[in-house]
C-alpha cells in the first residue's frame, strides 16, 4: 500500500465530502482521487517511474498534493521548491536533484525556463496516458524538502511515505482532528510547515481544508468570518501580521478551536494578543528532518503554559542530551540526498536525530526551548540565551521586530547585540532599548550593542537568519 491510499478510502467512504476549497472551488474526495488517478497516468505516461524525482515550482495548489500522491502510487519523490529563492538558488537544488520533470506555474515561467530538467510542464497542462506500474509503497522515499536554510547551507531532508503517515497520527493526535474539522491552511507548502502539520494530516482524517494560495493577513481574517475553520496554522511572523490588520479586531474568531504555531521561540506577546480573544495558542516542535511534528503543547495546556513546546508527540520520542534535544522516530528522515557526510553528523551512533536546538524539560515535563546551539552567546564564560532578550524587546510597543545575535567583544569574547525594526512612526532610542530590560535580566545579559534596522533577513517562513544577520553586523 502506498501513501495515496487514505484519499482512496475517503473517496470511497465520503465521496461527496469537501476535501480542498480553493479559491472559491470546492473538490470532494471523490473528485481528489479522481484527480490523482489521471495524474498517475500522466506521470507514467512521462516515463516517471520508481526513484524518479518530480519538482514543483509554485504558490499552493492542490494539483501540488495531487501529484504527491501520485507519485506515492509510483514509487516517486515529489520535491516542492521555494518559490521565493533566485534562479541561481533554484538551480543547485535542481542540480543535486536532477529531476524527470519540473511542474510550475506560469507565473514562474521565465524562472522555470532557466532551470536544468527533463521535461518542463506548466500547470494545468494535458499530460500523456499511460497504463501505471503500481508499484509504490510506504517504504518508499516521498518527499524531498530542503532545509529552510536558517544556517545558510540547504539540505534535501529526504522523507518516506510512512514517515509522513506516521507525523499525521502525530497531529492528528496534537490537533484532536476530526472528520467534521475544518482546517484553513494559508503557510506555503514548500516546507514541511505548510503541509504536513495540518494540510496533509487533515486529509488523512477526512477533514475539509481550505488552502490559500499564499498567506494574507486580511484573507486570513475574513475566511474565519465567513468559512468558519476550526484549526488553522500561523507561524510567529504571521501571528504579528494578522494581530497588526486593521479588521484583527473586528473579526469573529470563535469558530476556532485552537490556532497552532511554531518556530524556535515563539514571543509571548503574540500568544497572550490570541489568548486575550480566547483563541489558545498551541505550539509544534520539530524541524524539518522531523516531519515536523516532534513535541506539542496541546490546547488543554496552552493557556497554563504557554511559550512551551509542550511534550512528546504520540509517536516520537525526544530527549536531551548535553543540553541539546534530541529526535528519535518513524516520522524522522533516513537521510539527506545524496549528502551521506551530512546524514552522518546529524544522527548519533544509536539513531538520534540531532536537532541542534537548546532545550530543558520542566517539573512537569513540559518542554522549553531556549534556541539554536549555534546562536548560543557566552559571554565571560556565562551562557546567554538570545531568546530570553528577544522576548523582553518583542513586549515593547515601539518595537515591530528584533532580533539577538552574538558579536566579538575584546573583553567578554562574545557579547550580545540587538538588532531592532521599529513600529512605523516610533522614536524609541539605544537608551530606551537598554531601560527595557531593567531588572529583568542580570546585568551580563543585556546587550552591549543596539542596531537598528529597517528589515531583518528571513527565510520563507519568517525565521529569521542570523547567519545572514550576523554578516551585515561584521
């Protein structure tokens, strides 16, 4: 059996269910799974076969999860590109990749045309026919995601169709999903945070999904007044969007049962802003090689902890180990592509997949991360967590954006510095910076240095790359 096998089954159950609602077209599953009948066909009729790498240059639509599960059938791998990188970028993951075809949409088109593949089809295009060999199953390598790039060097995190069977029982179980839920799905589905914390899972429990072609705050807002979701996803950079939007106050958020986020550190400005309009704010953990889903804060607990990364998922387990947190389970990669240097560092020698991440448990076994170990400052041989300074900044109101990084410092070694976006129209100053932390961090922690900004460099998701960062500070 292979990874398209639930959409069968839906479609044979409750054929006439909404599965995607897209740009004001509803699809049913009967009509999902006749879509990836006659994509498999397609495909075949390409020559795609078992191994075969098929790339996808686009926004988010739902011929990207049809030929996901088209190529589950044939034993492919689907590989989703992020529409945002250059040519140049785009090049060398289509050259570690190579692969048979490149799907894009003709908004892309004179980026597509630059790009190395065997065949180049546009979306919406007629594909040949052809009788498929059936011969995918969950043991076969799925998806091939590369790294969103936070330390600047990509990695194709390849994962199997079991391994994304197994992360959506892990949400299902993080999100409760339901047969009768609603899940609005703006992030984009290049990355593993677009598909596969609600997209993909709440296909997998015959849930209705209403994808956005990219993320609007305002369409964001007024598909939860009029469409009525009960999850939905956002991850920190779009939190602060949606809470900025002029109809943020306006709109009716009670059809949601809970609203999920995720990312390194999560400010708590952002959380209580949803809490205060009795949304709970729930967390998901991972990373890319996890599929994601690692840890969740479930929305029994957001309230009472809110900021943590809550515990285990289901069917993982995590530890930490020398302060750092470790992965172990069936929704994590085998591998990097053809990388085997890099599959090697990121596991150790019993299979623990090294997140890189700083982490503690608490009394209640709770999770808290406290950043990446790369960002890590030690100042004067103390450990700084830039995570404890970027919430003090991110609770001020004349600060749109922040962001904490270490710098060489001749007396310290490293010290750290704050880089600030203001709020349009604010005056805060350096001073004004250094009073905010006041008495709530020790003396050695605060920053010794105040940059400010017009823009801090992001990857697709709103992380922020301090690697990036750290280069405009030398």
């Amino acid at each position: 059996m292979n990874l398209s096998r639930f959409i069968e089954r839906w479609a044979q159950h409750t054929p006439a269910r909404t599965a995607l609602h897209f740009q004001g077209t509803d699809l049913t599953y009967a009509a999902l799974w006749s879509k990836t009948q006659a994509a498999t066909r397609g495909l075949a009729g390409l020559g795609v076969a078992k191994g075969d790498r098929i790339a996808f240059l686009g926004y988010n639509h739902p011929d990207m999860l049809v030929l996901l599960f088209a190529a589950s059938r044939l034993g492919a791998l689907l590989v989703p590109l992020n529409w945002r990188l250059t040519a140049h970028e785009f090049g060398v993951m289509i050259d570690d990749c190579s692969p048979r075809v490149l799907f894009f949409d003709p908004e892309f088109e004179a980026t597509a045309s630059k790009l190395r593949a065997t065949v180049r089809i546009p979306m919406g295009e007629a594909l040949p026919d052809s009788e498929p060999a059936l011969v995918g199953s969950d043991e076969d390598e799925a998806l091939i995601v590369y790294t969103s790039g936070t330390t600047g060097e990509p990695k194709g995190a390849v994962l199997t169709q079991s391994a994304l069977l197994w992360n959506g029982f892990n949400s299902i179980h993080a999100h409760d999903l339901r047969q009768d839920d609603h899940v609005l799905s703006p992030l984009p589905m290049f990355h593993v945070g677009g598909l596969n914390n609600q997209t993909l899972p709440a296909l997998l429990a015959g849930a209705t999904v209403t994808l956005h072609k990219r993320f609007e705050p305002g369409q964001w807002l007024a598909d939860v007044a009029a469409r009525r979701p009960t999850l939905s996803l956002l991850v920190p950079a779009a939190l602060q969007a949606v809470i900025s939007h002029p109809e943020w106050a306006k709109t009716d958020l009670s059809c949601l049962r809970v609203v999920y986020t995720g990312s390194m550190v999560v400010p708590l400005s952002l959380i209580r802003a949803f809490h205060e309009r009795g949304v709970p704010i729930g967390q998901i953990y991972g990373a890319t090689e996890t599929a994601p889903v690692a840890t969740v804060l479930m929305a029994h607990d957001a309230m009472a902890k809110a900021g943590s990364a809550g515990k285990p998922a289901l069917h993982c387990e995590v530890r930490i180990v020398d302060s750092e947190v470790q992965v172990r389970g069936p929704n994590v990669i085998r591998r990097y592509w053809i990388n085997p240097e890099a599959t090697a560092a990121a596991f150790t020698k019993d299979g623990w997949f090294r997140t890189g991440d700083l982490g503690r448990w608490d009394d209640e076994g709770y999770l808290w991360i406290d950043g990446r170990s790369k960002d890590l400052i030690i100042s004067g041989g103390e450990n700084i967590h830039p995570a404890e300074l970027e919430n003090v900044l991110a609770d001020c109101p004349d600060i749109a954006e922040c962001a904490v990084v270490g710098i060489d410092d001749a007396k310290w070694g490293e010290a750290a510095c704050a880089v600030i976006v203001r709020k349009a129209g604010a005056t805060i100053d350096e001073a004004g910076v250094q009073a905010l932390f006041g008495d709530k961090l020790a003396r050695y922690k605060h920053p010794r240095k105040i940059v400010f900004v017009d823009g801090l460099p992001k990857n697709a998701l709103g992380k922020v790359q301090k690697f990036a960062l750290r280069k405009t500070l030398d």
